[in-house]
C-alpha cells in the first residue's frame, strides 16, 4: 500500500512516481511483490533478519537495505522532510487525459512536508516478522503487517509509544472468535501426542525405522502446509524432534534458513544453534 501525500509504500515494491521509502514487514511471498534481482526504486526498511533474508535471495545493493531495530522505540529517521507528490490518479494517467494544474501539484504535496521516521514491534508472525509504527503528517501510524497480536506482549510497548492516531490492520486470517494462540508448550505436548501414536502403532522406534530387527514397520506420512517459502520452520523443527527424524530442505530453502539464523544471532547476541 501507499501511504497517502508521503513517499512511504509498504510491503510492496513496484516503482510509482514520488515513492523512495519501502518499508517490508516480513519476508512472505505475497508480501514482496515487485522486490526482484537489482532493485533500485527507493530504500527498504525492515528487521535485521528480513534484510539477510532478502540479501540472501535477490541481487540488491545491500546499501539500500537497512536494518531498523526491533521493539527499541526510538524512532529511526527515513525520510528527510523534502516535499514530494503523491502518485497520480487512475484517471489523471492514461495518454490525453488532463495535465494537472500548480494547485493540483500544490495539493497533492500538501501535508509532505516533514520528516518521516519508523519504530519497528516484534509482531510474533514468522522469524523477522514486525509492525512499523510511522510517524508522519498524519499523526502516528499503525501497520501490523501479519501479526499475532498477544496482548501481554503488545499492550506494555504500546503503552510507552504516543497514542496511535490511524491503524491499517492485515486481516487476512482474522478470526474473531478465537480469543488464544496456541502456546509453544501446547504445540509441543501436541507434537508428543502425535508422536506417541505412531511409536504405538508401530511398536515402538524412532521414525527413520532405524536399529529396527525384524519385517520393516509401516511408514508414516505427516504433511505440513508449506505454501511459503519461509516461516514454518519452528513447526516442523518441534515435529522432527518429537518424532525423532530428520528433516530434509533442498539448498535454496537452507540457504535462505541459515541467513536468518545468523542475523537473528546477531541481532540478540545470542546462539544460532537453535535455528538450522
């Protein structure tokens, strides 16, 4: 989206007319749209770990990827303040239509005037995954991006930032009715159940049928939705070792697995072991 009279599009990376400053809240494919090999429209700003990621996977100068850190509230300066115009309407595009007018310029760089700066939350979607909260003519702005907005979590850092004035919520998965997430534990004590059943039916073992005497034991498929190409990686990591199997991931995926982990290490001084 374009964030009205300002040179801010968000999670989407098609050049537009006035547009210099890309914000991208994850790095999910529908989230990338117009991001490819040699991108040169703007900057982007993003978690350290979504700029390793998308380093890793397009040919982009690395100096117009920057890092903007995570769930720290000083705000991180990314537009100067020049004035610029907003891009033109639909109807004002196609050849022959109207030129526009100086009070139509005038108007559309009303409001463009100012500085722009970002602070980035942890929105707990997927490894590298945040909410901007921009601040501009518009007063402060929300956009969550994907998130799992845990209010425990959520509520204590928001209550420290300045009210929010307009908020652009991605509702793709909005399930009103559900009032929890599943917690880590409770995955995992899901992932036993599943495991327990199979060592039952199969008479015990791990899941590679390794160190098994005797007729080979039936196999068992578990298929996990996969139709990113990258975020379930903790899901699948929690059923391996559960089931006591390995996991295979062709070079590209590992690849891109082992450039977050590394910048997530970075990023908390702590170990990358744990990731890939």
């Amino acid at each position: 989206m374009r964030l009205p009279h300002t040179p801010v599009k968000i999670d989407h990376f098609r050049p537009e007319p006035g547009a210099s400053v890309f914000l991208l809240t994850h790095f999910h494919a529908d989230h990338v749209v117009g991001l490819r090999d040699g991108w040169a429209h703007g900057t982007i700003y993003c978690s350290a770990v979504t700029r390793a990621l998308v380093l890793c996977r397009y040919a982009i100068d690395p100096s117009r990827v920057v890092a903007v850190p995570v769930n720290e509230l000083t705000p991180t300066n990314v537009w100067s303040g020049a004035a610029v115009l907003r891009s033109p309407s639909p109807e004002a595009s196609p050849a022959g239509s109207r030129r526009r007018t100086r009070d139509d310029s005038d108007t559309m760089a009303e409001g463009s005037r100012g500085a722009i700066s970002v602070v980035a939350l942890d929105a707990q979607h997927i490894v590298g995954s945040v909410m901007f909260v921009i601040h501009c003519v518009h007063g402060v702005v929300l956009h969550t991006g994907d998130c799992k907005f845990d209010r425990a979590t959520m509520e204590p850092l928001l209550a420290r930032l300045p009210p929010i004035d307009h908020a652009f919520v991605d509702a793709t998965w909005l399930h009103l009715a559900a009032d929890r997430f599943l917690s880590r534990d409770g995955l995992r004590q899901a992932f036993r159940g599943i495991a327990a059943h199979l060592d039952w039916a199969t008479g015990g073992g791990s899941a590679n049928n390794e160190d098994v005497e005797g007729p080979a034991r039936p196999r068992f498929v578990v298929r996990v939705y996969l139709h990113n190409q990258f975020g379930k990686e903790t899901l699948v990591q929690e059923l391996a070792a559960a089931l006591r199997a390995d996991v295979y991931v062709d070079a590209k995926r590992i690849e891109l697995l082992r450039a977050a982990a590394l910048a997530q290490s970075s990023a908390t001084s702590g170990d990358a072991s744990g990731m890939w």
